[in-house]
C-alpha cells in the first residue's frame, strides 16, 4: 500500500490528525495504524473523560491555547455528531490557607484567558457542591465531561467514510527512507507513505527516534490508579471538585468526578509505572524499567521531588491515605467508600536535565512530524493539535512533488 499520510498511532489525537489532513486536503490518501485491536485503547480510553477548560495552563502556550479553542471546537462536534456530554462546571478547592496564593494566581490565570470564573468563600462552595469542605474556591463553569472513547470511535468512522485506510493491530517496527518516500514497516507488511505523522502517545519518543527524529526528550510512564464511590456514596459529588495543585508538578492533584455514565471516579495519584503500558502494579518490563532508570534526567526528577514521589507510592498501597486526600475536599469520604476501577498511564516527556516538559512538544523530522508528549489536555485539544499539525506539515502538492521530483 502506498499514501499520502500515514499516522502511527490510533488514539484520539492520531485520529483527530489524520481527520484535520482529510478537511486541509480531501483528495489525500491516508492511513492510521494502531497496533491494538481496538481505537482508544491507552490513554485516551483511561482518562477521567474532562473536557477541561485551559485555566491551569501558560498564557501564550500551546496547552493554554488549544485547550481553550478545543473545548468550544469540541462542543460543537458533539452537538454535530449527538454525541452526549455535559457542561457541568468545575470546583477548584483551597482547604488550606497556604494554597490561597496559588488560587489567586489561578484567577488572575483565568481572566488573562478569557475565561468565566467565579471566586467563592464556603458557602459558595457548598451551593455546588453541599458535601464539599473548604475556605476558598474558583468555580469554572465551562468544565464538562465526555465519554473519549465514543469520540474517538467517531473520528474514525469519519475517517472511513471520507476514504482514510484505517487498520488495527498493525504494529510499527521500523520507519526507513526510500528514495523520495519513506518505508513504514510493520508486524503484517510494509507501508509506503510521503509523509509521516507519528501519535503514538507511550511510544512516540521511540517511533520519533525510528523516524530519525530526536525529541531530545524521554517518555517516562506514570500510572494513575482511580477509585470509584461507591453507588450508595456517588450523591457526595454533584459534577468535579479538584485541589489546588501544585505549579511544581505536571500532575491536578487527586479529585473527584462524576462521569458522564453517572458513576463518579476518584483519582488518579501518580506513580511510576514499570512497563509504559503498565495499569497495574504487577505490570513489569525489563526493558522499559531499563529504559527509565538508566536515563539521568529520571534521577534528577527523582532527587527533586522525592517526597511527593513517596507519598504517591504511599498511597498507592493504602486505600485508607487515599481516602484522606479525598477528605480534603469531600469529608464523609471513607475508605470503605471507594472501589477499585481502572488506571491509566500518563506519556510524561521528561529532558535530561531532570524537567518534566509541561507543553505540548511537536517536533519535526525527516519527511515527519511527531507529537511527543501530549498528555492532559490533549483529549480536550484533539481537535486543535489535529489541526495545527495538519496546517503544519507540507502541503499535499509539496508532499507528492518530493515523489515526483
């Protein structure tokens, strides 16, 4: 098979990239290869289903930008297509006065962006939330949540419809040139492609480096283990209460949701995981335990952040720490209230200095184009990476005149 495009990699970002390079260029052909057997089978299909607003990120970043256009562009492709989500809104909770601070740069953040945002004292609180517990909050009512997985299955059928190969459990081995084209190799025979987007979130630092691309960076996975209330228990949380979190780590804090299915999911903590694809404990790969320890930038990490680092772990093993970080927000909260469910696992792009990148990181290669580190937001911003990565790459006449050439 010979195309225009191929996009390694069918989470919601691939998909969302490939259907942006179908509406700049209709008379392209392109393929999407994922090497499960299903779309959205890694992070994207484990997250907790927010379609966040952009508060917490950098004015004039990447993250800040696509965030705030892609949950507007992503309200209207459900309106578009029925799918159902809600507009719910967002409790952001200090319960302590040390975390005050921090929310009022939250604020000023949100106004700088544009965004409505409202400040409350505890009363205000407990009008959104009557179980929630704290001296101050933001409430940010453009929050919704979505079910992801159901979005993704609708780009593909897109995909489809508009002519795009899409092909499961074709797993991509090796990404060569030949001549003016580039070979992608996979476990079930070789690709030819003019162009080559790689989206394959855990794995894109690899694919990036098959490519002959250096991100100058290394996908380091964290395992976010998630609760969910029990039924009994979900009238505690009426839509999503976060923490404040912390400016020093990549990661919200844990916090409670109420899903689009009705169900409501507390978590996730964030600990290292063993294996990139590794959502349980007992999940081990000798060669991506390898991959992350021999790396000096894990250690630098490690040495700068070693007591959150175990307090995660900490909690990891004891369902009732767990329920303390949640009494925080929600304080009749129990540990018997919580019952295990999913986890998911973060592709944090970490530098060699030891600094985690907090930006959505886009690299160019050979004839190529990588996403190398897209964590959250990105299922919220699918829409908008997809395509400022397709307004980014040659144009179709380009593409095919290198071949021609």
């Amino acid at each position: 098979m010979s195309v225009d495009v191929v996009v390694v990699g069918g989470g919601i970002l691939g998909l969302a990239t490939a259907l942006a390079v179908t509406e700049r260029d209709p008379d392209a052909t392109v393929a999407v290869l994922e090497k499960e057997a299903s779309w959205a089978h890694h992070q994207t299909g484990n997250n907790s289903g927010v379609i966040h607003s952009g508060i917490y990120y950098k004015p004039g970043s990447f993250k800040a930008r696509f965030c705030r256009q892609g949950n507007a562009a992503l309200q209207a492709f459900c309106d578009e297509h029925d799918i159902d989500y809600q507009i719910c809104g967002k409790l952001i909770v200090a319960t302590e006065t040390d975390e005050l601070g921090r929310l009022d740069d939250l604020h000023q953040r949100a106004i700088a962006h544009g965004l409505e945002v409202e400040r409350l004292g505890p009363e205000g609180i407990r009008q959104h939330e009557p179980h929630a517990a704290g001296i101050a909050a933001l409430w940010v009512p453009s929050t919704g949540i979505v079910d992801y997985t159901l979005v993704t299955e609708t780009y593909a059928r897109l995909l489809t419809e508009r002519g795009a190969t899409l092909r499961l459990g074709t797993r991509v081995t090796g990404i060569r040139p030949a001549g003016q084209e580039t070979v992608v190799d996979t476990e079930v025979g070789p690709v030819m492609a003019r162009f080559v987007v790689n989206c394959a979130g855990l794995h894109s630092d690899r694919v990036a480096k098959l490519a002959g691309a250096d991100p100058e960076a290394r996908i380091v996975p964290f395992r976010g283990e998630y609760f969910e209330l029990a039924p009994a228990r979900r009238h505690l949380v009426q839509g999503l209460i976060y923490p404040v979190p912390d400016p020093a780590f990549p990661f919200l804090g844990v916090h409670l949701t109420r899903m689009i299915d009705g169900t409501v999911h507390a978590g996730p903590n964030a600990v290292l995981a063993l294996k990139r694809e590794g959502y349980t404990k007992a999940a081990i790969s000798l060669t991506d335990t390898l991959d992350t320890l021999s790396y000096p930038g894990f250690w630098r990490l490690a040495r700068r952040h070693a007591r959150t680092g175990a307090a995660e772990v900490v909690r990891s093993f004891s369902r009732a720490r767990f329920a303390q970080s949640l009494q925080r927000l929600v304080p009749e909260v129990q540990a018997d209230d919580l019952v295990p469910t999913h986890a998911g696992v973060r592709a944090q792009a970490l530098r060699a200095d030891g600094s985690l990148v907090d930006d959505f990181l886009i690299v160019d290669g050979p004839r190529s184009m990588h996403v190398c580190n897209a964590p959250s937001p990105a299922a919220t911003s699918s829409l908008e990476i997809g395509r400022h990565v397709a307004r980014a790459m040659p144009s179709l006449e380009e593409i095919r005149g290198q071949v021609a050439s």
